[in-house]
C-alpha cells in the first residue's frame, strides 16, 4: 500500500528524500518553499509559506533573468523572514493578491503568464511596499557573487591591478 502525504503535511527533508517534483510554481510546505525541481529549498522562520512563494515570483517578474535560479531569489528575498519585517511583508502580499482578484485572479501567483503577473505588479508600482521591494533586490540579488558569474561579472578588479589591464571590453553579452 502506497503513503499519500500531503505537500503541506511533508517536512524540508521528506520532500527531498521522495524526488517530489511541483509541476509548475513552489512547493510550499507547513514552514518551507521549495522549488518546483526540488533542488532548493527555504524554511520560513517568520513568514508564512505562501507569502515567501509570492515574494520568490514577485522578484522573479520585477528583475526576470532566465539563466538565475529561483534559489537566488529565495536568498534575496529571505531577510524579510524575520518578525520584524513579518507585517510588512504579510500586508504588503494581502494588498498585492487584493489587487490581482479586482484584475480577475484568486491570488498573485495565480495568474499563469508572466505579462499577467507584471500587470499585476504596475498597477501596485507606486506603492511603497513595491518600491521597497524593488529597491531591496538591486542588492539583495544582485550582490550576490554566485551570481555574478552568470552576467559575465568578475568582482571587484582594484586588486587585481584594474580593469584597464584585465581586458575591461571583453564582455560580450552587452
């Protein structure tokens, strides 16, 4: 007789151990989220599961790169994940999913197609809890140096003796 669990009754490490796969979106667990091939995954200290899933895709539509994992998200998003940043966070995601049901979706994360989420996202832009957002990625994912490799960025070159002598010009993805 095959188990039947639940995704929301799974642990972090029940769900690794099984291979479960997600289809599209998270995973989103009792305290963690996972990603939808299972190789990542976050504990929530703080947040709820599903605001941490929704603030993963909403930095995913704000800054989207195909070749950045969402694990990198994950990390930019996770100092929200503290009790001092809790009610931000949880308002600002009630009032985002507020204004996706008034454009025809139950929730964010609903709405399927990337241009529906970033129609979702310019009708919030002006609000503070969008700018905040948007301005806490520039560092919170773009300093990351996992990262950096992807966009052809080598660090810091003062060093390393400057950029002039370490072939400044030779990036080819500008």
């Amino acid at each position: 007789m095959q188990e039947t669990l639940s995704l929301r009754t799974l642990t972090r490490r029940q769900l690794l151990s099984r291979g479960v796969a997600a289809g599209a979106g998270f995973v989103v667990g009792a305290t963690f989220v996972a990603g939808r091939d299972a190789a990542w995954a976050t504990e929530m200290n703080a947040l709820k599961p599903d605001t941490m899933a929704t603030l993963i895709q909403m930095a995913r539509d704000i800054y989207p790169h195909d070749k950045v994992g969402d694990q990198y998200y994950a990390a930019a998003v996770k100092g929200y994940d503290v009790p001092d940043e809790v009610d931000f966070a949880e308002d600002g995601i009630e009032m985002l999913n507020a204004k996706a049901g008034e454009m025809g979706f139950g929730q964010y994360l609903d709405a399927g197609w990337e241009a529906e989420r970033v129609g979702i996202l310019r009708a919030i832009e002006d609000t503070p809890f969008f700018q905040r957002i948007r301005g806490g990625l520039v560092t919170g994912l773009y300093n990351q140096k996992a990262v950096w490799p992807i966009f052809g960025y080598e660090g810091e070159s003062y060093s390393q003796g400057g950029y002039i002598m370490r072939g400044f010009d030779d990036i080819s993805w500008i």
